[in-house]
C-alpha cells in the first residue's frame, strides 16, 4: 500500500506544473520577445506558441510578387503582420505597403509591434476596414504593384478561448472577426431554423451531418437551452454523433467540429460576400503588370477564386493566372500544422 502510494506522489510530482494554464497567464502572449528558445522549442514541435501567428509560404510568395523597392503594396488580412513585414522588407525603405484589418484588437497589437520593429507610418498605413474596401483604397493612391490576400484566420484569434473560434477550449460562441460589428454565433443560432442551418452547415463546409446537427441544435434551442459557448455547441455535437463506431468516432467529432466552428465563422463574418466582393475589385486595384498572390483554406474559398481570376483571364484582364494550386512544402507543413489546408493561386494584371 505504501509502495502504491509512493508511486502515486511520484507521479504527482512529474506532472507539476504541466497542467494547461489560462490563456492570459501564457508566457507567448505575456511577452514573446522575452521567450525567444521556449517559442522555437514549441514550433520546432509543429505547433504555434498561443498569441502569435506562424505566417505561410512567405518564400513562395515573395518569389512570385518579385516586390522591389519604390513599389506600392497591400495585404488585404494584416494579422500578426508576419507576411507584411517580410514584403516591406523587400521595399527596402522605399515605396509604401497598405493592409487592412476589421479585429481592432489584433490590428492594434501588430501596428505597435512592426512600429517598434521600424516600420512606422513612413512606410506602413494600417486601415480598419474590411478588405473588400480595397477599391476606395487603390483610387485614393493610384493603385497597387503587388497584392497579397491571406484569406485564413489569425492564430491568435483561434487560440484565445474569449473570441469562441476554438472547440478545444471553454469560451463564448462568438466567432466573430470583429466583436464591436454584427452578431455573434450564438445569437445566430438563436433565430435559424433548421433548414436553413442544415444549408449553412453543407455549403460553407461540406459537413455530411449537416441534416442531424442542424436538427439537435434547434431542438436543443426549442426548448429553451442556448447553445451560447464552444463546450455546449462540441458536446452537442459529440452527443448527435453518439451512435458512430468506437474506433471512427473520436476523430470523426473532431472532424465534424472544426467543420460546424468555420461554417459559423464564415456565416457570421459573411466571408463568401466579402470574398467574391473583393475579388470583383481586384482587377481595377492592381496597376499593369501588377500580381496578386491569393491563399484560401478550404474548397469553397478555391473554387471562388479560381473561377473569378480564370474569367479574367478569359476576359483579357490578366495576362497569366494559376492554372494549378501551389502547395506549401512537406517540410513546411511539418513544422506548422496549420500550413496543411492551404492553397496559393496568382494572377498577372495585363499591361
């Protein structure tokens, strides 16, 4: 009994200190400068420290941009500003860059950071609005050279439980990109019929369950219970899909809420309209002979897409486009599981 014992305490003490810790008490978000060997360890293991953002085939986008320096730029999602430190760097102290971003939080953190990295007003203008803007943007200063539209969520959005982009943690079914505009996905829920849900959930995300899914979250909410945080909407969920076999049934729940999570995402941030917005734009935006270079994340983001630049292929305005998808590498994707789902199409502006 005592030997039992011991082996317990032991077992305790292994473990001290590696029960996860609130979000806010993270050292990545607390001060990631100060923690420069602890944040390499973590993504040397194929993960992203919480509160930053491992931006995705900066090489392969940097060598089809070809940006020299005097030239103007935009990144359409500023995020972490990982992707538009690295194209200031090629203007080399001339010519401008311009992003957009509509999360205030997050614009504001990335501003203060590249400012304190030298890039300050001089040469960086951040603007809080939604990318789909980009015409107002390209009239006041004559156009862009380059383009680049990261279409993914920010992994510091994903990673803190407050903003409900995450089954994994406890936190309120938010979703939004933007918590001052709109509404959350909690309220959405509140006012769908099952129909209508059961379409969101098939065409934003493919989700072969949509019909059960769509059909417990409105019985859940006929009764009076809302499904208001990520734990209720996962356990709904891993409750509709209770009779799958033992051995397909936990990856299948894990499948099944990342699809549910971003059709919300999408519907709530209204991401197809702004997309097919945008891309409508985009030709009017670039100057002759100026590139875009454009990252999606799932099916429906790539078929839009790529119908929308080879239209303009067809139709005279660019002079070449991606007939073919280009991949973030094995190596990449290796170290940043996030890099997997992604896909970079391009387009040449005609001169």
């Amino acid at each position: 009994m005592e030997q039992n014992t011991e082996k317990v305490h032991k077992r305790r003490v292994r473990y001290k200190g590696k029960y996860p810790r609130k979000y806010e008490e993270k050292y990545k978000e607390l001060n990631p400068e100060k923690y420069k060997e602890t944040i390499a360890h973590v993504i040397s293991k194929g993960n992203t420290p919480a509160g930053m953002h491992i931006s995705i085939m900066v090489k392969e986008i940097l060598d089809f941009l070809q940006i020299k320096p005097g030239e103007t730029g935009f990144d359409a999602t500023l995020g972490y500003g990982g992707h538009t430190k690295a194209m200031m760097e090629c203007l080399k102290g001339e010519g401008h860059m311009y992003a957009t971003d509509v999360d205030p939080e997050e614009s504001a953190k990335t501003k203060k950071r590249l400012a304190e990295q030298g890039f300050g007003e001089d040469i960086l203008t951040v603007k809080l609005q939604n990318f789909c803007t980009i015409d107002e943007i390209a009239e006041e200063i004559g156009g862009f050279d380059f383009i680049l539209a990261d279409l993914g969520v920010s992994s510091m959005q994903i990673d803190n439980p407050k903003r409900g982009f995450s089954f994994r943690a406890d936190g309120p079914l938010d979703l939004r990109l933007n918590q001052e505009k709109g509404i959350s996905a909690a309220e959405r829920l509140d006012e769908i019929s099952r129909e209508e849900l059961a379409g969101m959930l098939y065409e934003n995300s493919d989700e072969p369950y949509c019909e059960e899914i769509a059909k417990a979250i409105t019985d859940e909410i006929r009764k009076g219970n809302r499904v208001d945080t990520t734990t209720k909407l996962r356990k709904l969920i891993a409750d509709t899909l209770d009779f799958l076999p033992e051995k397909e049934k936990k990856d299948t729940i894990r499948k099944t809420c990342q699809r549910v999570f971003q059709a919300l995402r999408i519907d709530v941030n209204r991401e197809f309209e702004v997309l097919y917005e945008f891309m409508e734009k985009l030709p009017d935006a670039l100057k002759p002979g100026g590139r875009v270079a454009i990252l999606t994340f799932h099916s429906g983001e790539d078929k839009l897409v790529k119908k929308a630049l080879k239209a303009g292929y067809k139709a005279g305005i660019y002079s070449d486009y991606a007939k073919d998808v280009i991949r973030p590498s094995a190596q990449e994707c290796a170290q940043n599981g996030r890099a997997r789902s992604t896909k970079m199409r391009w387009a040449i502006k005609a001169r």
